[in-house]
C-alpha cells in the first residue's frame, strides 16, 4: 500500500524493534547482555542479511516512547541517525523543506514509510525542530535535500532500538535565531517593488518568525528579492491552504487574498 518512490524500511525497522540485530558496533540483540553479543557462534541468518544492508556506524537507544529531547542527545554527539518517518506524496512536495504531519484521516493507502537521516537540531523561534537529509532529487531547502522536523510531527516518526547514551541535551538557542511573534492583520494586497511600507515590514517580520526570510537580514518595508524568495517559501509552506483552493500548482511570490489570510490567522 505504500508509495512505489518511498524506501520500503517500515518492516526492517519494526523487525529490528523487536528482534535486534547484531552488526559491527555492539547493539542489545534478542535480550542479550553484552558479553553474550560478543559471542557470534549462533549468529542468526536473519541477522547477518539485515547488517548487509543496513550499515551504520554505530547506535544509540532511544526508549519506545522517545521525544525530541533524546533525538537531540544523539545528535549532540555530531553522530547522524536514521529514521523512518509516515508520509504522503504531497508531503514531499513542499520544496522549502518544512514538512507537516499527514492530515487527519488520511487514507492508509496514501500514507507511505520513508528513510531519512537526521543530522542536527535546534530552537527555531522557539520550536524544537530536526533538520534531516534524504535522496529525493533537487527537493527541500534551496533544492539540497535537506527538510525540517518540528515536535508536532513526532507521532509519525520511527527511530529503531539503539545503544543507550546518558547525555546532558540543551537546545541549540541563541538571541540570533529566536525572533518575537508579531501580531498584525494585513488588509491589502502585497507585491514586488512596494517601499517604505509598513505592512511589508511587518509581513518581513512574519516571514522571519516562519523561517523562511533571512534573521541577518533587517526589515526593511521594501518588497524585493529576498522577501519575494520568503513569500514564495511561505506559500509552499502553507500550499494547501494558499495555493491549491485557487487552483495553482506554483507559488506566486504575491501576497494576495489566500496569502493574507493564512498571515492574519498565523499572526492576528
């Protein structure tokens, strides 16, 4: 039932889950202790066929019901993870890289497991969020294959049983990339080369505390290039709300009406 582009990793993950797997680095296997992993003589078949293809370079256990916090410990290390994470195709569609949790009631036979490899995390205007890479073409931020996680997407997340580590984790925040919430409400059209404006302003501030205009760079009031890239962002970011009811398939970099009220439901 799952979609043919995806990596078929759900079922290797849940067997490892269960079962355990001994590979190369030292990894609890089938409720053994350490010095009985270290004896291979009743290596399984299973076992070996798994560590042929999945090959990492070492583990870290997270427990069944692991938070963001115990990703971070991992990740803090400088050590990646892999993860399979529930998506649908048009999950993989939004080219910013922001990626939302399957909408309520999505049908099972549009629902699909998907390999990624998380490799860094941190405070996004406050909201813990794991970046990841995967090989999915020219898609995710600035088309490098890189995509971003935030806590509301931990339900659909699945990290197979790795080697316990007791890390201290503090999140990643600096004054640099926290930026406060503004509250507007935007009542006219928005558009390439207005100046001097303050809904523009503070359409530049909404577009920083969603992460796609520049923390480095000032609000200026002028609409061009940057705040029309971030628009555009913005738009991919909320498609389903701002482009598809209209019937477009690409984002305009115009703030208009289905732009406006996706900002005055954000930030009224």
């Amino acid at each position: 039932p799952y979609p043919v582009a995806g990596l078929y990793v759900e079922k290797t993950m849940k067997w490892l889950n269960k079962n355990g797997a001994t590979l190369e680095h030292l990894l609890p296997s089938n409720n053994l202790n350490e010095l009985a992993i270290r004896d291979l003589s009743d290596y399984k078949t299973g076992d070996r066929q798994v560590a042929l293809v999945y090959k990492p370079n070492g583990f870290a256990y997270l427990p069944p019901n692991f938070t963001f916090d115990d990703i971070a410990q991992i990740l803090q290390t400088g050590q990646c993870m892999s993860a399979s994470v529930v998506m649908t195709n048009e999950g993989w569609t939004n080219k910013n890289g922001w990626v939302e949790p399957p909408l309520p009631n999505t049908p099972q036979s549009q629902l699909g497991y998907h390999a990624v490899t998380l490799t860094d995390y941190g405070l996004v205007n406050g909201k813990k969020t794991i970046s990841f890479e995967h090989a999915w073409g020219n898609w995710g931020y600035k088309g490098k294959g890189v995509g971003f996680f935030q806590e509301n997407y931990l339900p659909y997340m699945f990290i197979p049983p790795q080697y316990l580590l007791n890390l201290p984790n503090n999140w990643r925040d600096t004054q640099a990339n926290t930026t406060e919430k503004p509250k507007w409400n935007w009542k006219y059209d928005l558009y390439y080369g207005m100046e001097n404006s303050t809904d523009v302003k503070m359409l530049q501030k909404a577009l920083k505390y969603e992460g796609v205009f520049p923390l480095s760079v000032s609000e200026t009031g002028n609409f061009y290039g940057i705040t029309f890239s971030a628009v555009i962002d913005l738009q991919e970011k909320y498609k389903n709300e701002i482009l598809i009811p209209v019937g477009l398939t690409e984002p305009t970099g115009y703030v208009g009406e289905a732009t406006r009220k996706v900002l005055n439901r954000l930030f009224k």
